[in-house]
C-alpha cells in the first residue's frame, strides 16, 4: 500500500534560521496521523510547507504519488490536499454561507456544491441555523466548526487541521475531536497538528512527537499516549 | 446663498471625478496594503492614450464615433501601464518592507510623468477633443456634455463595480484576497491573478476619469496626475481606504468641499482672503482632518478587528 501523503527529509527556513531541520513520515489512506509538540517545535510550519504557502528549503513531498513541494498553494488545494490553518482564519465579514462557497472556489458543479453544503450544515447545525451571519459573529467554536466545514467543501482526500482545539471550551473540543473521529470512519484522512496531546493521541493511528524542528518519537497513537517521556512532557505528569 | 444649485452641480461633477481616480487607490490597498502613488500617472496616461487614438483618427472623423474608440485606447493604455507597472516594479518587493514599494510607486510617478513629457509635441498643454452640445440648462443649473459624460460613466463604473464584487467568482476571490491572502490561497484562489485585476479595474476608472477630465477642460497635461491623484487619494481616505463606495463617496465630498469653499467663505465675516480657488485646496484638507479626528477609519471604513 502506498502511502497517500509523503514527507522525506523536509526542510524549510525562516531566512537563516532553519524552523524545520529535515523530517520525514507518511500518511496511509484512511488514517489519523497526529503532530504533536509544544509551541515553536515547527508544525505548523510543517503545514504551511506541506500546502504550498511556504517553501521548502529541502526535502521531497509527495501526495498521492505526485511531488508538490515547491508548487503553488492555490494549485495543491485542486488535487485534494485541504488545510484548515492555524487559529481558524475564517473570512470575518463574509456570511457563513460565503465561507463555505469559497472553500469549494475551484469546483465546477453547482449541485455538488449545494449538496456538500447541506452535510456541513448536517455535521455541524449551527453552521445551517446561521448560513446569513457574517461569520466574525460566530464562537471560537463554531468558528472552528467553519473553518473545517470549509476545508471540507474543496471534497479533499487528505484533511490538515492545524490545532483545531486550541482556545475552545472542554465540551467544545470534544464535539470537534468527535467530529474528526467521524470524518474518518467516513474514509477520510487526516492530517492533526495538536498541542493538547492527550486527545490527539488518544484518536490518532499514528503519533509523531515534535521537537525543535525534528521528529524525536514515533508511534501508534496508544504507544506513544503510555510512552512514559511523552507523558511526562506533555501530558503534565511526573 | 448665491447660485448654490450651480456649485453643487459643479461639486458633484469635480467629485465624480475624483471618486473615479480614488477607487484605483482603494482597490489596490484593499489588496496588498500598498499606496499606488504612481496611479494618478495612470490617470494621466489614460488621458494620453484617447488623446493619441483621436490624433491617429485626424479631425474629420465624427466626435461621436471617435469617442468610443478614445474610451478603448485610453482604457487599453492605462491598463498596459497599470498591468506592466505590478508585474515589474511591484510584485519583484511583495515581500520587502513597506518602504520599498511605496519609494518604487513614487519613483514610478516621476518616470512615467517624464516618459509623457518627453513626446514631442507642446509640452504644457495639449489640446483635447470637445463634446459638441450644450450648454444645456436645468433650472438655474448650466452644464456641458463634458459633465453628463463624468456623472454617467460614474454612475456606471460603481454599479458595475458593486455587481463585480459581489456577485462574480472573481470579485468573491477579490473580497477573500484583501481580508486574509494566505487563507484565500489555500481556497484555491491564484492571488497573483486577482492583484493584476486589481491594478487592472483600477486602471480602466483612471483612464475614464482622465477622459472626462480632457472633456470637460479641453486640455491635458504630463503633470495633470499629481494634484488630482493626491485629492483622490485624501478623497480615499475620506470614505475609508480599502472600501470602493467610500472611495466614490470621499470623491463626492472632496470635490463639494472645494467646490463649496471655493464659493463661500470669502462672505464669512473677516475670512474674505480665504475662498478663492487658491484655497479650495487648503479647505479640502480641513475637511480630510476633520473627519479623521473624528472618524479614523473614514467615513466608510470598518475597524479593523475581525479575529474572533
């Protein structure tokens, strides 16, 4: 089996200051793969690079078979790679309806769209109730709920979200770490960026640790969430 | 109140005009934050490019026939210029600090007004085609066919615009490029393309605007882009730069605020030396101030606070 999506040996710069110093992984079709690590360990940057807003200063991407490092971002979302960046980045003054349209911006088939639309208004009604409000007015969670339904909409093959719980509610995380669970067993795969570590790995098939720029530990998601150093790192215990 | 109707006609023809020019500025900012000071060149050459496309017609052809085609030269050149201008001076610094481009549009300004000047031909004024007809009468209020021709391409321009906007893939693509660049990529969209239209739309309103401005004084000039794109730029500002109906709206105000000063304040007691035209650009700027203590964002502007 061929791996959907894989990294070799990536690397990318801030100018002279290397955020990334050569990682490599891969993603199997139908898998959660997590990227966790604390803040500043470069996964986001590791997704930034992955969906074309940066480039690499090193190293393969392949998607699919296909090498992507170095093309445009604007053409990697058209081959089925979506990613919902960092601190959710929705589109404040446009309606939620607006949002989700643009998401499927390189789609051609109107009634496809509109039926996409309805299963993001399924999976997550509020967005439904409120398709007119400008979407600045939503909670940080429905937000979140936006921007992955957005991602979405773009019918990806392989979802990236980039700390989807960050600064939600406890309820609020569950029902968007649920939600992930349930795309999944729909047959997507997913790409997770997460600084809450434990409910990361807890759903995740497989874990990478970052650290400053590196992979310092890989596993099955329930290894790693027993790993005794990953505990005592991330998960708070001594 | 002395003739009033007539110098708000005569404010709303000025302001027409300037809103034209200012949704150049406003577009472009919109986008990539950048103060185009070189589009009032753009404004220029429009006006350059009819004028060169009537010369070629010689006299004989009919204005009426001759002026749909100035329109498409005029519009063709300032969009070559605007297009050729993002492509080579400001997309190679779309990452270099602020100063860099805004040195470059100021250094671009100057070139394409010597590029201009450097034709052969009367260098301080060149001679522009007249409307026939008119002057027409409505009421106390005398105008010119000039002054129908700047309302309507206004009024024209801004509802085509609203429409772009809203309504047309294109204009979506613009809206989600100027709230937040990186997101609309990863939407798909080919920012790089939606800049160009930017600089494009902008461009085919200068070129009108320096047409109408040809039309209505009967002459242009190498430097008629440097006053009048610094009033459609505070016009701008006015209505809250980024927002192209606050564009035309700052445009209305400025040039009734000159049009308005121009004719008044010299009967306010003890400020008789201060309402000559000389001053309606001291007062255009009082007003610009104004609003700003007040208002910072422009009339139109939104506060900018939009993450949640």
């Amino acid at each position: 089996m061929t791996a959907l999506l894989e990294v070799e040996d990536l690397r990318v710069a801030y100018g002279k200051i290397e955020a990334v110093k050569g990682i490599s992984f891969s993603i199997e079709q139908g898998q959660i793969v997590t990227l966790i690590g604390t803040n500043g360990a470069g996964k986001s940057t590791t997704l930034r690079t992955i969906s074309g807003l940066l480039k690499p200063a090193g190293g393969t991407v392949r998607f699919n078979g296909e090498r992507i490092d170095g093309t445009a971002a604007n053409k990697i979302v058209g081959m089925g790679l979506a990613h919902s960046p960092e601190g959710r980045r929705i589109f404040a003054r446009m309606s939620i309806e607006e949002n989700l349209q643009l998401g499927a911006f390189l789609r051609r088939d109107p009634a496809g769209i509109q039926a996409d639309m309805d299963r993001a208004y399924t999976l997550f009604p509020i967005l439904g109730e409120r398709r007119k409000q400008a979407a600045g007015t939503l909670s940080g969670g429905e937000q979140q709920m936006l921007a992955m339904g957005r991602a979405l909409m773009s019918q990806p093959k392989l979802l990236m979200l980039d700390e989807p719980s960050m600064g939600l509610s406890p309820i609020m995380m569950q029902k968007i770490m649920s939600t992930i669970v349930e795309l999944r067993d729909q047959g997507m795969t997913i790409l997770l960026v997460e600084q809450n570590a434990q409910a990361a790995l807890s759903l995740a098939d497989r874990g990478h640790v970052m650290e400053i720029g590196k992979i310092s530990l890989s596993g099955t998601g329930a290894d790693l969430l027993h790993d005794e150093s990953v505990r005592k790192a991330y998960l708070g215990e001594d | 109140m002395h003739e009033l109707p007539q110098n708000l006609a005569n404010g709303l023809f000025l302001g027409a005009m300037y809103g034209l020019i200012a949704v150049g500025y406003t577009m472009v900012y919109g986008i990539i934050q950048l103060i185009n000071f070189a589009h009032g060149e753009i404004f220029m050459t429009g006006a350059f490019g009819a004028l060169a496309v009537y010369s070629k017609l010689g006299a004989n052809v009919s204005i009426w026939l001759a002026l749909p085609l100035m329109i498409v030269g005029g519009v063709a050149t300032a969009t070559l210029v605007a297009v050729l201008a993002e492509r080579f001076a400001y997309r190679p610094l779309r990452n270099a600090p602020r100063l860099a481009p805004l040195i470059t549009a100021i250094g671009l300004s100057i070139f394409l007004q010597q590029l201009v000047w450097g034709f052969p031909g009367n260098k301080s004024a060149r001679v522009f085609p007249q409307l026939p007809g008119g002057p027409f009468h409505l009421g106390s209020v005398v105008f010119q066919s000039a002054d129908i021709f700047v309302v309507v391409a206004a009024v024209l321009s801004t509802l085509f615009l609203a429409y772009f906007v809203r309504s047309t893939r294109t204009g979506r693509a613009m809206q989600a490029t100027a709230q937040d660049p990186d997101t609309a990529k990863l939407m798909g969209i080919d920012t790089d393309k939606v800049i160009v239209i930017a600089f494009a739309i902008g461009a085919v309103f200068a070129a009108i605007a320096g047409i109408s401005s040809g039309l209505r004084y009967g002459q242009i000039e190498y430097n008629m882009g440097f006053l009048n794109g610094l009033f459609a730029f505070t016009a701008a500002v006015l209505g809250g730069i980024g927002n192209i109906y606050g564009a035309m709206l700052g445009g209305l105000v400025l040039g009734l605020a000159q049009t308005l000063s121009a004719a008044y304040i010299q009967y306010i007691p003890g400020m008789s030396q201060f309402g000559s035209q000389d001053w309606s650009g001291v007062w255009a700027f009082v007003i610009l101030i104004l609003v700003l203590m007040f208002r910072p964002q422009g009339l139109l502007g939104e506060r900018v606070a939009d993450r949640a």
